[in-house]
C-alpha cells in the first residue's frame, strides 16, 4: 500500500480486523518512513457471472431464480429450508468455482438437477420435467428407467 502522505509503498500492518460482516478486512497501517498512520480495507473482487439462455439473451447470475425453481419442483415434499438453502448454496458455488464469466442456463439446470437427484426423486421428475420439456410420453418414461436404472447401480 502507498502512503497517503509521502508516498512510500512500505508500510507495516498494526492492527487487522474483520469489518462488514466479515466480507472486508480492516487493516490500520504505519508508513516506514514518515510515520503517519491510516486505514485500508480488503475485500474480495465480486466477479458478475453471466447466465447465456436457449435464446442467447444474456443476464446476470441470480441464485433466487434457483432457489425458486428448487422450492416449485419441492412443493409438498418433505424437503426442509435447509435443505434447499444448502442445494442453492452447492450450485452457486459450483457456478463461481468454474471461474467462467459465462455459464450457459443448460450448464445451470444440470447442475440443480444432480442435486435434486440426490434430495428428492420426485422433485428431480419434476424439475427435470419442465427444464428438459419432455415432449410426449415415451420421453418422459425414458427420463423415469434412467432414474430406475441408476437406482439398480
């Protein structure tokens, strides 16, 4: 960090603490070589991730539109909150771990699907049902004996 007051870029760290609900990092520093003390904080670059749709609309990332997917395809199943909390939790992180600016919807809805799966089945159908818009019957049972067979496994 650069001196406010004569410019040095050496300076020593007297005092660290957590700031903004812990999202920031407050640190009190003393220049080497005037003296004078001041404030600098630290916080994580927030990186806007990008969510491609079928139609090549672009939009920013918005993990509530996930949590309300989750919460339809879980509507009177014994899924808790929590439950689905730490399922959107799972696939934001895996969304900004990919450390790609953008993420197609498909790439998305595979993700909330492998969760789901490992929650409820019922819900999975569900989702999965209208994500993948089966168009007739025999698709929607192919979906069902993969489920099945994955179960055989």
């Amino acid at each position: 960090m650069r001196c406010l007051f004569c410019g040095c870029e050496d300076s020593k760290v007297i005092d660290s603490r957590s700031a903004d609900e812990g999202r920031t990092i407050r640190r009190r520093r003393e220049c080497t070589n005037c003296g004078k003390r001041y404030t600098t904080y630290e916080t994580i670059e927030d990186t806007p991730v990008l969510v491609v749709k079928t139609s090549g609309l672009r939009q920013a990332f918005d993990s509530g539109k996930i949590k309300n997917g989750i919460i339809k395809a879980c509507e009177k199943r014994p899924v808790s909150l929590t439950a689905i909390d730490e399922m959107v939790s799972v696939v934001t992180k895996k969304v900004y771990n990919s450390m790609e600016q953008e993420i197609s919807s498909k790439q998305i809805g595979e993700l909330v699907m492998d969760e789901l799966k490992k929650v409820d089945e019922v819900a999975y159908v569900r989702y999965a049902s209208v994500y993948r818009s089966f168009k007739d019957i025999p698709s929607f049972m192919d979906e069902l004996q993969k489920l099945i067979d994955s179960k055989k496994l």
